[in-house]
C-alpha cells in the first residue's frame, strides 16, 4: 500500500528524515513512534504530498508522491493533530464540505453521512455548531470525516494527543472496528506507548529521522529478551558484579533505582540480589514498549515541550473564529 | 466535476460563516456610515465643490468613495483571514484534498465577493434611503459591477500578501503601508481635477482611484476618466492580481 525509497527531508540544516525505507501492507495499523521532533509529521506529511521530500521516492496506493499528488491526495483520508474543522458550522456541515471537496458521489451522500456519524456515535450533535464540540468529539468528527470519501489509506497525526483516557480507548475501539470491517489501511503516529502496543499490528520506532526498529510490538518486546527488573537500592550498589553475569542486560542506574533487563528472572534474581548487596524492594515485570523504546532510542519519552506550539495554537483556535 | 463542486464547497462555506456572523456584517457596515454622517457633514459644512453636478453635495459626493473604502477593508482583510486559517489548520484540510491550488484560489475569492457584495447592497439601501443617492436600475447593477471587480482584485491581493505571510502580527503594518495609502490616494475624499501634479500622478496610478471614479460615473454623473477607461483599468487590475495570486497559492507553504 505505501512503500519509501530512501525518503529525506531535509530544512535548511535539519534532516527531519533520513533515508526512511517503509513498506506498508494493505489493512495494517502501522505505527510510527517516536519523540517530538523525530519527524513522524513530516514523514505523514510527504505521504500525503504536503511536503516536497528533498530525496527519495515514496508511493501510495500505487501513485508516485511527486508524480501524481492529486491521485494520491484522492485515495487518502488525514485526520491532524491539531483541529481542522469550522467552528462556525456544524458537525454534519463539516462532513458535507468534505464531501464536496473529494467529489464524493452525491446521490447517497446523505446516508454516507448518517453512517459515518453513527460509527462515531455523532448522530445526536451532528446538528450543532462545532465550538461547541469538546476535543475528543471534534476528534471523532475529523476521524468521520476522514472515512467519507472511503479512502484506502487513512493517516492519523496523534490522534489522541490531549484526551482523556476513557476518550482515547473509546477512539481506539473505532479505529480497530475501521480496519477490520473497512479493511482500511492505517497509519498512526504517537508518543503514547500503550496507544502503539494496543493498536498497532506493526511498529516502526523512528529516532532523529530513522528507523531504530520495526516490527510487531510483541517481537520488539520479546527482542529485549527477558523481564524487567528493578530494584530500589539504599546504598551504593555493586553493579560491576552484574555487569559480567551473561543473563543480565541494560543494566541503568537513576536515583535510588537500579534498572536491567534479565532473561529467566524467576530463576536468576537471587545471584543478582547476592551481588547487588542490600536492596530494599524488588519489582519486576514483562517489558513494555516504553522499555523497548528506551532500549532503541536512550531516551524517555519527552512529554513536555509541545510539539510546534500546539498550545498556542489551541489558542488561536479558540479566538480565530474562522 | 470534483474540481466544480470543490468551488461550490469553498464558496459554501465562506457564505455560511458569513451568515453565522451578524456582528461582524453589522459593524463592517459601522465604519462607512461614520465617514459618512461624520466626516461627510463635517467637512461637507465649510467646503464648496466645484466640477460636480449641481445638487451634489459633500456626503454625497464621497459616498462612492466611501463604498471602495469599505471594499478595501474588507476583502483584504478577508484575503489576509488565510492566516488565521492556516494557523488552526482548517487550510491544510482543504490543502490535502484533491482540489487544485488554482480552484482553492477562486473559491476564496468568489467566497469573498459574494459576501462584500451583501455588505455593499446593504450600504446602497441605506445610501438610498438616507443619504439621497438616487440609483436607477442600471446605475445600481453597474455599481455591484464595479463594486465586484475590485472585490477580486484586493481579495487576491490580501490572498497574495497572507498566504505569504506566518503570522498576524503584520496586519497592522498592511493597513498602514497597503489599505491607507491605496484608500487617500484614490480621489474618495476630494476631487482629483485640481490637484498638484505630484498627488495627481499619484492618484492616476492607483487602480482604486479607477473604481471611485467608475462609482462616481454611474451614481453621480461626476466622472473623471470615463466609464471605459475606469473598467479596463479594473478589469486590468484584476487579471494582473489573479495571476500574482494563484501564482502564490500554488507556492504556498504550510
């Protein structure tokens, strides 16, 4: 459905994307992962023929980026990150517009509208002004409406960035019921870690306009071979010890924790508990994706900082008016 | 077909949110009607014209005048509202469809037409009802004529400079160096027959100045230019700002 040649973007002396080699099959929820800034956006964006790449080819549904944006354009659906929807007009308003815009066939046009509203579970605002919408119904509008033209591919730029939990698994559910029933392909990018574990058939961890890793979010987890084990550690603990002993893996000390990953726990806690030396609690756990990310790329994820000033960007939302 | 239906999309929802937006069709119309009964009585009190028809007086005769200047703030600020558009990222959704740079364009500008051109009906009731302007079926249809075609040209105009610019901070500096100038030096406020030669030469370069005076033709009877040379230079006006325009739509950035 989408695959990249080499695919680079480059601003002025960042490379936002470097050399990006994807392919993406048909029906996938494909994940893109990564901190702020690792270039998610800007790849989503040369897909969806927004931006120029510098390098590189890339084709989806089978049409060139470069060669033939408006075939593309047609046989995609994107829902932003941030609002991209008129206020000063319904929901179902919204949902029309978008539908003249992509030729939608307008002889049912009007039941293509009652179905999406209903698979958002809309029907009963549709007929209200869209400031009066909250973010996770504005959300689910934008994802309707993505779905109108019934696009093969449909592109999601953090599309639970600032919901609440219970909003975010509602719009995960949505998300799943689309690819099952619509087989529509997927692709999603995020910051959350669970969001990518619960959603995504494949994962594709980008650090600094790369690819760190790819694949299924159990073998990316299975790849760190092992549990996770932590321990809270009063005195200096000995990790020289624990460093040689061949079982134990990404051995991390931050304040009064000591992290590593170790195969067979069960099994081999008590040596690395004799050659830790006392230890005040013991935890472990099955890896997580934030684990495997932290494996991949050396950093927690950066949750601060904003992407691009969404915030004030929320603002000007609220006042624009248009 | 998509390509028309698109048009008809941006026009749609230009027209909607015009519709939803009284206060702001009520207080576009507040400016003008200030010149009108305050300047114009003001000003109108202790000058004489000369080179009017008889029975024109001071309001009357920058009526025309004050029409163009209300096309001006309008439609360029009406171009200029991409901004504000691209800021909330309502232009990236109809950048991502499948609709050419070229037909975004025109359903701005033909969004942007239609509602001026209420506004400016709106001006012409009252024009008629309290400031004695007499409109005659064809000087009232060539009056929204006219009227339009400047419309296009500073609405490309404002499309041109917003879809240039990244942030709204500029605005105030486009009402001082663009809106202002092109309004005094367009003849609104005085008659240009007399002038200096320096503001003269100034006035004949200003394609506003064409349009004022086009006004003043059909409503007035007080041309300067004549009624073919004001259209051509609007006509002119417009196709050289379309241009530019879809020429900076198509390299439009987000």
């Amino acid at each position: 459905m989408i695959e990249t040649k080499n695919l680079t973007k480059r601003f002025d002396r960042l490379t936002a994307v470097n050399k990006l080699n994807l392919k993406i099959e048909e029906g996938e929820i494909f994940g893109l992962l990564g901190p702020n800034g690792a270039g998610k956006t800007t790849t989503l964006s040369m897909l969806a023929t927004l931006v120029i790449p510098t390098e590189g080819h890339a084709t989806v549904a089978g049409f060139d980026v470069r060669k033939q944006p408006s075939a593309v354009r047609h046989s995609i659906g994107f829902v932003f990150q941030d609002p991209s929807s008129d206020d000063m007009l319904t929901g179902r308003e919204n949902l029309y517009l978008h539908a003249l815009m992509y030729g939608v066939d307008m002889k049912n046009i009007n039941q293509k509208m009652d179905d999406v509203l209903k698979l958002v579970d809309l029907t009963e605002r549709q007929h209200e002004r869209m400031k009066k919408y909250s973010g996770g119904m504005r959300r689910r509008l934008e994802l309707a409406r993505g779905l109108l033209h019934e696009p093969k591919i449909l592109f999601l730029d953090e599309p639970t960035l600032g919901l609440d939990p219970q909003t975010r698994e509602h719009l995960w559910t949505y998300i799943k019921k689309l690819s099952q029933e619509k087989k529509v392909t997927v692709i999603i990018t995020t910051h959350y870690m669970d969001e990518a574990d619960s959603l995504c058939d494949r994962v594709a961890i980008i650090d600094r306009g790369k690819i760190a890793a790819l694949d299924t979010p159990q073998k990316l987890k299975d790849r760190l071979g092992g549990d996770v084990v932590r321990l809270k550690v009063n005195n200096k603990p000995r990790l020289d010890g624990i460093k040689k002993l061949k079982y134990v893996k990404n051995v991390k000390q931050e304040g009064g924790f000591v992290t590593m990953t170790v195969d067979d726990s069960g099994r081999h806690l008590q040596e690395i508990l004799k050659r830790i030396g006392i230890v005040e609690s013991v935890e472990t756990r099955k890896p997580t994706l934030n684990d495997v990310f932290l494996h991949f790329t050396g950093s927690e994820m950066r949750e601060e900082g904003g992407e691009g000033g969404y915030f004030e960007r929320m603002m000007h939302s609220n006042q624009g008016g248009r | 077909m998509s390509e028309f239906s698109g048009l008809y999309a941006l026009w749609y929802r230009e027209f909607k949110v015009f519709t939803r937006e009284t206060s702001r069709v009520i207080s576009s119309l507040v400016q003008p009607l200030m010149w009108l009964v305050i300047f114009g009585t003001g000003l109108g009190s202790v000058i004489s014209l000369t080179g009017v028809p008889a029975g024109v007086n001071y309001q009357q005769f920058i009526y025309p005048g004050i029409l163009c200047m209300t096309v001006l703030f309008g439609s360029l600020f009406f171009g200029l509202y991409i901004i504000m558009d691209k800021r909330v990222d309502l232009l990236k959704e109809v950048l991502v469809s499948p609709l050419s740079r070229t037909t975004i364009f025109f359903g701005k500008v033909l969004g942007g037409a239609t509602d001026g051109t209420v506004q400016i009906i709106l001006l012409m009731i009252l024009g008629s009802l309290f400031f004695g302007i007499h409109f005659t079926l064809f000087s009232a249809i060539m009056s929204l004529v006219i009227v339009a075609l400047l419309m296009v040209a500073i609405i490309s105009l404002g499309l041109t400079i917003g879809s240039l610019m990244d942030s709204p901070e500029g605005f105030g500096l486009i009402s001082s160096f663009v809106i202002f100038p092109l309004f005094f030096l367009s003849g609104a406020l005085f008659p240009i027959k007399n002038l200096p030669a320096w503001l003269y030469s100034f006035v004949v370069v200003n394609p506003v100045s064409y349009a004022v005076d086009g006004l003043r033709t059909v409503i007035l009877g007080a041309g300067t230019f004549g009624l073919l040379t004001d259209l051509a230079v609007i006509v002119a006006f417009d196709i050289i700002m379309i241009l530019i325009g879809t020429w900076a739509f198509k390299r439009m950035k987000i």
